[in-house]
C-alpha cells in the first residue's frame, strides 16, 4: 500500500489549538501520555480495545477515531511488531497523538493522520487487516453535551451516528480482516443490528463491573463477509471486593495482557 492510498487526505493542520497538557501513563508506566488536562482524558477503555485487537506481527491495524494514541500505544506495547495508522479529525488530539507516538519511541510504527475517517473522499479505499475503534458512546440528541467541545466530540455523536463508524470500518477493511470496538452495553442491539447484515464470526465480550451487577461496556469482535454464529462469551468481571481490579483486570491493566475473543 502507497502512503497516499493508506492514508488518504489530510485536514488543514492549522486549524488547531493551544491546550493545556500533562503526561500521564498506562500499562504500569509501559506507556506514556501527554493529554489535554481538562475535556475528554483516557480511562480503562482504550486499553481493553488494545487488548481485544487480535493483531500479531507485520498485521497493518487501524485505529479509526485514534484520539491521543492510548489504544494504539497500549497494542504497540503488547505486540510491537504491528504496524497502526492513526485517523482523528480533531487537530488538537491528531498533534497529541504525534507526539506520543514519539514519546514512546513508536513513531516509525504509529503514523498519525488529521483526517475526516468517515468520509469517503479517497478514490481507492485503505486496506487494513484490522481495524480498532472507540466510537462516542451516545447517540446524538440523547443527553446534554458538555460544555467542552473535544469532551463532547468524544462522548457524543456529532461527525456520524453508529452506522457511519461501523460503515467506515468494513471500508477500510482488507477481505477477512476484523473489526474490534468496545461500546456502551445498553446499545448492543444497536451494534448489531448495524452488524448482522455484513458479518458473521461476532463475538461479545461483556465487561462486568462486579459480581452480579450488569455490564456497562462490551468488547465485540466481527468478521464482514464471514457466516460464523454469533457468539456470547462468559466476559471480564472487573471489580473484586472493595472495588479493586481482579487479577485478570490487573493482568490487562497493568501488564498488557490480551482478551481472547477466540
């Protein structure tokens, strides 16, 4: 694949902002992350998305809405031989997210692009054997936005709904390539009604907060063109008593293991 065909066309960088920034780290310190100090900040999710994408070496992944570079650092750190390209439309994150990519000495294996990734706008489409993505949790209209603009942007859907995101997915997919995303539990009829058309081989994986208390977030995996059954795994219990991590969270958390949606 050329530079171009990969990467597509970038937004105007000058559009961007001065933020207020602070370094940050996940996986234990393994990654390290400048972000913004007010607005949208990295929790857990991004980390569990990187460790849900089944990448191994010379895979070409793509982290579509990439954000400050969580997810694709947190893959790099668990498999560093992958190859990722960062899409955002936000300038702002999209210049974050460059110089995480050098902090972390991955800016040979992390390419970062400020470009609108639910556009078609590229006559020849990327092809990617995965593609990874954090898609806002909110349907637009649905709930108050916040006051801060890249905060909302994260949280809410403003640039497309569910369908655009899971449409420029299967986009930029190679044939037989996988999509992983992790989502809002309370719309997972809304992801796969969005899916059951184009994929097979779905596989859900609930992120339970603690013993017996409902999921919040899923991890899904799925495979366009396949006809695999869909199938619903046991999930991660998060919590143990007095609300720390399980070991299996730790595990992923703090040391970069994988979820194996197999």
């Amino acid at each position: 694949m050329t530079g171009d065909v990969l990467h597509g066309p970038e937004l105007d960088p000058e559009t961007r902002t001065e933020i207020e920034t602070g370094e940050s780290g996940l996986l234990d310190g393994r990654v390290r992350l400048q972000q913004p100090l007010a607005g949208y900040r990295v929790a857990i999710d991004p980390v569990f998305l990187a460790a849900a994408t089944p990448a191994v070496s010379g895979s070409e992944v793509l982290d579509l809405g990439c954000g400050v570079g969580a997810a694709a650092l947190c893959l790099l750190a668990r498999v560093p031989e992958c190859r990722i390209t960062g899409w955002d439309i936000q300038p702002d994150m999209v210049e974050l997210a460059r110089q995480n990519a050098a902090l972390n000495d991955c800016s040979d294996r992390f390419r970062v692009v400020c470009r609108d990734g639910l556009c078609r706008d590229i006559e020849q489409h990327a092809r990617f054997d995965l593609v990874m993505t954090n898609p806002p949790y909110q349907a637009a209209g649905t709930s108050s936005a916040s006051p801060h603009a890249g905060k909302a942007r994260a949280h809410q859907e403003e640039d497309g709904d569910l369908w655009d995101w899971l449409n420029a997915a299967f986009y930029c997919l190679r044939p037989g390539g996988y999509l992983t995303l992790i989502h809002r539990a309370d719309r997972l009829h809304d992801l796969l009604s969005g899916l059951r058309e184009r994929c097979g081989d779905i596989t859900i994986h609930p992120l339970w907060p603690g013993r017996g208390r409902p999921a919040r977030r899923v991890l899904l995996r799925a495979r366009p063109g396949s006809r695999a059954p869909t199938r619903l795994l046991p999930g991660l219990e998060l919590h143990g008593p007095e609300q720390h991590f399980t070991a299996d969270a730790e595990a992923i958390l703090r040391h970069a293991g994988a979820v194996t949606l197999d």
